[in-house]
C-alpha cells in the first residue's frame, strides 16, 4: 500500500524571493515532493507529498539555511518522541527523535533519527508503558506481542530496525497500520537488542515517552510565551543538548 501524501510546514529564515528559489530547487530534488510553498511575510514554507520530515530538513539546511518543523498532518494526527540515553557515561543525554503522521486512517509513517551512537544495527520498539523513570527497564514489554502471536499476526509494537553509520547517525523512514492516540503516553526503546533485560547504563540504547505534535495549523508561535524566546532561541538550546 502506497503512503498518501501529507502536507508539513518548517519555519525558515528568508529574505527575497532567491531563498525561496534556493529551497524549492532543493527540495525538488527529493522524491515524493508534490508541491512547495513558501511565505516570505511568515517565514514558513509548506510541503506536500510523501518524503520523510527528516529529509526534507537536510534538504533545505543544504541551501545554508536551517529549518524548524512547525507541523505536519492534521489535527490530532501527528506525534513525537525525544529518545534520550539514561547512561552516567555520555552528558549529551538527546540522541534521537521520533515524528509520527496519520496519513490515512490506518497507516502512521514514522520518521526515526538517532546519532552518537556505535555503529550497527538498532531495535525500534514501542512499548506497553510509559514509564521511563529506569530507562528501557521501567517501559513494560513490547505493546501487544502477546496478543499478536496469539494470533499469528505482525506484532504493530515492533518498528523494524535501523542501521547506525559510522558515522554514528542512522534514520528510517516506515510507514505502520497504527492510529496516533494508540502511541501517546507510550514509550519507544531503541537498542541493540529487540526485546530482554536492558542495561539502562549502556549508551547506546534510548528511550523516550510519545506525545502529541502539532498539526499544520495548530503552531503558530513566533515567541514561546513562558519563555519569552523565539524558535530559534529554542533551536540553538536544542543543538547545544545535542537534540536533532
């Protein structure tokens, strides 16, 4: 089943009308990109089509400028998870992250990064609870492995994996027969292993809690009104956590 396309929107900084020019040659690039638009008065440009969030980002950072997703999907459709290290070893705790858009009623495509790590391959699982106090340990088991192999079918809580450059970064871009309200308050671990007694000291394996994302048209901040800073304020503390 082909995934439908969905719209998302980045905020960018822009000046005239050759920034624009700049962003839309680039992203046309990609695959799965239908349409580009851009508002230099908002500063935000919209993307239609099928390619990766993640993609998109590296696209448009290619023409020198940066690129903050300010939504993607509808209302209530989109979800994200910050994957973290629980390890006393490594100070930038921020490895990874999860989007996730309901693109049709029955299909979720989630766009997974992670960096910093060792090099191989890495288990994507969504877990029972959202309990992440521990690390992996606290998190349950795999949602619903039980239930699916009682069943005889494919097991929904396990994402597939993704292979770590090394580099240290690895991305995956899947597409699975979920609905976003059945992930948030979940939690996702990303290790080597799939499922066992995880050690929660090791680095290299994350784990976050999953919560709503806005929608297309549900952020529209320009100044964080607890904090008084701008997203790109908020930007540079995130890179200097190391978040992606």
């Amino acid at each position: 089943m082909a995934v439908p396309g969905f719209e998302t929107i980045f905020a960018v900084p822009m000046t005239c009308q050759s920034c624009i020019n700049d962003i839309e040659g680039s992203l046309k690039r990609l695959s799965g990109i239908h349409k580009v638009s851009a508002s230099l008065e908002d500063q935000l440009v919209s993307i239609e089509g099928t390619a990766a969030p993640s993609e998109i980002v590296q696209a448009i950072q290619s023409t020198g400028r940066d690129a903050i997703l300010r939504g993607s999907g509808k209302s209530d459709s989109a979800a994200v998870c910050i994957l973290e290290s629980h390890s006393s070893l490594v100070e930038n705790k921020v490895r990874g992250l999860v989007r996730m858009v309901e693109v049709a009623p029955t299909m979720t495509i989630v766009d997974l990064s992670i960096r910093g790590l060792s090099p191989g391959t890495y288990h994507a699982t969504v877990r029972e609870s959202g309990n992440i106090s521990e690390g992996p340990e606290t998190t349950g088991s795999i949602w619903e492995a039980v239930q699916a192999k009682q069943e005889g079918k494919p097991c929904r809580g396990i994402f597939g994996t993704v292979e770590v450059r090394k580099d240290g970064v690895g991305a995956v871009f899947l597409d699975k027969p979920i609905q976003i309200w059945e992930m948030i308050g979940r939690s996702i671990v990303v290790a080597r292993q799939q499922d066992g007694k995880f050690d929660k000291n090791d680095p290299d394996t994350l784990v976050g809690v999953i919560a709503r994302s806005a929608g297309v048209w549900d952020n529209d901040k320009i100044v964080c009104s607890c904090s008084g800073k701008t997203v790109w304020q908020e930007r540079k503390e995130q890179r200097d956590r190391g978040m992606l």
